[in-house]
C-alpha cells in the first residue's frame, strides 16, 4: 500500500469540503494510505501572486516543513501544486516537496488504466486552468475522466481560454475579469454542456458566481468530486 500525504488548499476548507472527502475516497480506492497532516495551512499562492514574496516565502517554509520527506503529496488543486512545485524555487524554499495534483498522480504513479461508470448519464464540459500548464497536465485530467462510464466530455473551443480569476486578479481588476469568464461561459454554454467539471477550485468558484450572476444554469463540479460519485 502507497502512503500518500494529502495536501489540502485554502479554499478546499473554507468552501469545498466535498473535494477533500472525495480526494481521500479516490485514492483510497486505488489503494493508497492517505495521510492528512491538520496543522497545514496555506501553500503561500496569495501573497505570491500579489507581489508580497517576502511574506510568500514566509508562509511556504512552513508549508515545506510539513511536507519534508520522500512520500508522494497530492493536492485537488493545479494551482497550489504548481506553486509548491515551481513558486517555491522562485522564493528559494528548499528542499524541493514530491508534490502532486490529484490527476497526474492518478495516472502517472498509480498507473490508473479503467475506473467505475457514474449512476446516471452526464455531459460536461472540462475546464483547463491556467496552471495546469505550468504542470504540464495537457490532457491529463480528460483522459481520467474519459475512464468513467456514463460520462461524455463535450468539446470545447478555446480550451486554454482563462476563466479570468488569477487569485487577486479578480478582486484587482473586477470588469477585466468578469469579461474573460463571460467569455469563458459563453463557450461552454455553446458546447452544450449543463455541467462544468474542473481541477482548480477558484476557477470553479469564479464561473459559478459569475454564472448566478448573470442567470446562465449550469452546475459546477470539482474532478475528485465526479471520480467519487462513481465509485
């Protein structure tokens, strides 16, 4: 049995709760002890992106020490995977943490090849987010979920399109913003999907509101939460 240490994001334990209980369900099911370390907090991303690096190495030090050793860490987040794995070099944290987003391990170290089919028949479409590039995912989160029987990936233009949150971004320049997740939902919209499936928590977040907002009916999903509901 793999041991695996689970690394769970800000917005995880104040809004999405669900995702960190079917991250847990998920790789348990795979085979793998799951160690959850309660007194971690935040990856440093925040302060990061705003431009504070004195208080983001601050705040990923003691994320570092918490995850010091060689047992794999997954996150549910593209985002905070890429920090600890790229951000942490650019603020001089060492040593480097095994860290992993819950996909990527799913297929390149637990070498998942089939996974069980959904209750019931759903379309969606699938959210890249912009850190997954700095991952190098491509389309490692679709080729999981294309395992799932039951479930169809519609086809998306501009798949690389921005949802427009970017963390502080959103808050900084609102209508900037809110104009590139119109966009983003206009495509999705015309894909014809009724659900939108991501890997990033704060993009799902940011299409939801945005979403309610402007009366578009969709449902959100995180990607943990859809492999979990077939199991």
């Amino acid at each position: 049995m793999m041991k695996v240490r689970l690394m769970l994001t800000c917005l995880c334990d104040a809004f999405y709760g669900e995702v960190g209980i079917a991250t847990v369900k998920v790789l348990e099911h795979v085979g793998c002890q799951v160690h959850f370390d309660a007194r971690q907090t935040c990856c440093g991303q925040p302060p990061f992106n705003a431009g504070d690096w004195k208080a983001a190495k601050q705040v990923a030090e003691r994320c570092r020490s918490l995850f010091e050793g060689n047992d794999p860490v997954v996150t549910p987040s593209a985002s905070c995977a890429a920090m600890v794995r790229e951000g942490f070099k650019m603020l001089g944290v060492e040593p480097e943490v095994p860290v992993f987003e819950l996909c990527q391990f799913l297929r390149n170290v637990a070498h998942v090849e089939r996974w069980q089919a959904l209750p019931n028949q759903r379309r969606v479409a699938f959210h890249r987010s912009c850190h997954g590039r700095m991952l190098g995912l491509g389309s490692t989160q679709e080729d999981l979920l294309r395992l799932v029987g039951n479930l169809e990936i519609l086809p998306l233009n501009e798949t690389e399109q921005c949802c427009g949150f970017g963390g502080a971004f959103s808050v900084t320049h609102g209508n900037t913003s809110k104009g590139i997740g119109q966009q983003k939902l206009s495509q999705i919209v015309a894909s014809g999907a009724t659900e939108v499936v991501g890997g990033d928590m704060g993009c799902l977040m940011h299409l939801q509101g945005l979403a309610e907002r402007l009366g578009v009916p969709l449902q959100f999903s995180h990607v943990a939460s859809v492999l979990g509901d077939a199991l």
